[in-house]
C-alpha cells in the first residue's frame, strides 16, 4: 500500500508541477529525443513527500543527500538494478542514500504493483524526466533534465518547510533580462549553455556552495574605465591574468571553476573580464569621483507571484551587496555576483529600462 502524503507542501505543488510537465511536453518537438514518461499528480505528490521526509533524517550523522528521478529502467542506459526493489519509504531513502550523493546519479523510482518502486541508480535520464532532489533538510528541488546532448537541468520548483516557490518561466521575457538568468530559466540555445554564460553559472553555482558568501566583478575586457571604482592597488593582482579558465570550463574542469569560485571567500572581489581572464581578488569597490551614491534598485525573483521592488540595496544583504550595487551604478557596462553566506544569491546589472541598477535574486535557480 502506498503511504499518504503528510507534507502539505507537496500537495499544493503537485497539480502545477504537473501542468508544467503537460505543457512542457506539448511545446517539444518530436525531433528533440526521446522523453520521459510523465508522472501523474499523486505520483509527483508522494515522491515530493518521501523526499521531505528524508531529509530530515539522519544516517550515522550525516545529511542525506538524494536525487529521485521517475523512470523506467528500460528507459535508461547503463542502470543498477537492485535484485529485489525498494518500497518508496523515507527511511529507506535515508539508508541507501550515501552510495548515490555524488551530483548526476539518480534513484530510478517508477510504478510497481499498487506502490511506487525504487528499482536501482542511475546517471542517463532522458529529457523532461521528473527529478526530485534533496538539497538540505527540508529544502527540495523539483527539475528536469532539458536535453540529452547539454546535461543541462532546469529548475521548476523550490519547497522549503512550508514555503513553494514555482518558477517563472516567462521571466526571461521581461526587459534586460540577464544572460545568465535567462540560461538558468533554460531559455537559451544549448551552443549557449556550453560555450559562453555557462562559465558564470558554474561559477555562480560554485560561489554558492562554499557558504562563505563572496563577490565577483564581471569587467569590459577592452578599456579599464571599471579601475576608477577600484581601489588601487589590487591587494592580490594577478599578473599575468589567468586566462586558461574559459578553456578548461568547457572541458568541464570543475577544479578551474572551483578554484575561482574560491578566490570569492576571501574579503573583497574577485575582477574576471567579460572573455574569463582573472585579474585579481580582494578588490575593493569604491564610488566613482563626482557620481551620486546608490539609494535605490530594482530587485525582484524570477518565481511567479513575486514582483519587482523598490529598495535600499542595504536591505538586499549589507555591505557586499551595496558596494556591489554603487558598482554597477557606476559602470553601466559591468555586471557584478553576490553570494550571500545564508545561501542567497544576486545578480546585479545596468537596466536601460529602467534607468537604473537591477538586483536579479536567483538563489532558487541554482540549487
């Protein structure tokens, strides 16, 4: 007998999750590959819920880390089989859970007489497949797969405790839309993803991991007007710039990105130019001579229901976040990342639109 769902969470995100899947599914092309199998409500529902419910667990101490997607084995390549299949049960999830942690290997969970079966692991899921993944207690990620050829996931729904957050798709439509926003949103071209802003997701990624909260500058790499919002000298310039980091994100180096990422933790900002070169870490942002403070910004999140407001940058994270903001209000052809330490995580850019510095908060696209 299947259990019945006690989050209340997964309740109220089931029936959306599941039209976005519907939709999804009619809006891709015959010739994009083949496509998972879509699940139902109650089967988004109690996956949602298992996953809940394990993460707030413990084995022998440890967080359990776990990612669920809704396939059929004869759906994958290359799959673990368990001899005997595990009932869906948040305990179970618990205990198995430290041999599939590592990021890309899934638990397949598919239909079996009257339950839902966990039938073994694996790292090849088709597109539009149902993932399910446990970031922290009580924080869990729903995603899908976007193409076979990128590996690429995107975001659909973010539940922590008893708050949803669904994505918005159309976020990406709206005027200055950042390129990377518009990557994580999934709304761009896969030659995009691999090539170009997928070196500043990663990094973003990265930076958001560490927990130690960060700052990363996005520079011209022709013209060095951004130097009269610096600090000078550099505390650690790096000379000659590193310039090997593009190269080695594409070949999927995630010690280049990670190495950069950490360059973030230390106190101040890290200055990469628009073609990756690292130039220094540790900068310190000053206001450029005769331009006015930064009073006010734009912030808003790309999930439905939220809405753009006006604030004091102060109020988005302290420190880092307005001098990250004075930045870009200062050099209109810059573009600056704050990780916050709890997690948060904004994008700061010049809007044309709206005359003004736009602060992007994209923390529930990256987990």
């Amino acid at each position: 007998m299947e259990r019945e769902a006690a989050y209340p969470a997964a309740r109220i995100v089931s029936p959306r999750v599941h039209a976005y899947f519907t939709r999804q599914r009619a809006e891709t092309r015959a010739g994009n590959g083949r496509l998972a199998t879509l699940p139902d409500i109650a089967t988004i529902q109690a996956i949602v819920d298992a996953a809940f419910w394990a993460s707030l667990r413990r084995e022998e101490g440890f967080i359990p880390k776990v990612s669920l997607a809704f396939l059929s084995p004869d759906e994958t390549e290359s799959a673990l089989l368990f001899e005997r299949p595990l009932p869906l049960d948040p305990g179970l999830l618990t205990k198995v859970a430290p041999a599939v942690e590592r990021p890309g290997i899934h638990l397949g969970v598919s239909r079996g007489p009257g339950e839902l079966l966990v039938w073994g692991a694996t790292r090849a899921i088709p597109s539009l497949c149902f993932v399910v993944e446990v970031a922290a207690p009580g924080l869990i990620v729903i995603k899908h797969h976007s193409s076979e050829t990128t590996g690429k996931f995107v975001n659909v729904a973010v539940l922590e405790g008893d708050q949803v957050k669904i994505v918005d798709e159309r976020a990406a439509a709206i005027p200055d839309c950042p390129a990377l926003l518009t990557a994580l949103l999934g709304s761009d071209s896969p030659a995009a993803w691999v090539h170009s802003v997928n070196v500043l997701v990663q990094l973003a990624v990265s930076m958001r991991t560490h927990g130690r909260g960060g700052s990363l500058l996005v520079v011209p790499s022709l013209g060095d007007d951004w130097r009269e919002s610096i600090v000078s000298p550099i505390p650690y310039a790096v000379s000659p710039p590193f310039s090997t980091l593009a190269e080695l994100a594409r070949a999927s180096s995630n010690r280049a990105i990670d190495a950069v990422a950490g360059l973030t933790a230390v106190d101040g900002a890290v200055i990469l130019t628009d073609q990756y070169d690292v130039l220094g870490f540790g900068a310190k942002i000053t206001r450029r001579r005769a331009l006015p403070l930064v009073e006010q910004v734009i912030v808003s999140e790309p999930i439905e229901g939220g809405e753009a407001m006006l604030v004091n940058p102060e109020k988005l994270g302290g420190t880092r976040h307005l001098s990250a903001a004075q930045f870009v209000q200062d050099q209109h052809d810059c573009a600056a990342l704050v990780a916050s330490q709890d997690g948060r995580f904004t994008v700061f850019e010049w809007s044309p639109c709206e005359n003004m510095v736009h602060a992007h908060r994209i923390e529930a696209l990256l987990l």
